[in-house]
C-alpha cells in the first residue's frame, strides 16, 4: 500500500537529509530515524539538489525516490 502525498507536501523537504527525515518518517525499511535513512539512501544512489532528487540520473520526487525503492508506508 502506497500513500500518495500533495506536492505541497513534499515541497518544503530539500536536501538529502531532508528526504531522509521524510522517509523515516513516513515509510519502513530504511529505519526508525533520518540518520539511519541517510547512508541507506547515499547506498542507493540517490542524491539531491535542493528539492529535487535523482536516482540513476533520472530526476524524481520524493515520493518517485519512496516507489522506486519500493518503500512501504
């Protein structure tokens, strides 16, 4: 089950931390805390330029990052 999120939503999350913060929060399997998202999304490949975050060299959203790790909330 995947929870959809208002663009405005995730407007305000930037950075690398910031979407590590977001995904702590919101989803499993990555830990209980932005620290332990952090080197989990860095592992992954993902990387970030303000709001905006690329995994393989494709440009996602956060919640595109959340899908393709197959996060579940």
């Amino acid at each position: 089950m995947q929870v959809m999120v208002s663009d405005s939503a995730t407007a305000s999350i930037s950075g690398l931390e910031g979407l590590a913060a977001w995904v702590s929060t919101n989803y499993m399997g990555m830990g209980k805390s932005a620290a332990d998202a952090l080197p989990e999304l860095r592992r992954k490949g993902i990387k970030a330029s303000g709001n905006s975050f690329s995994m393989g060299g494709r440009s996602m959203g956060a919640e595109e990052i959340a899908a393709a790790l197959r996060l579940q909330v």
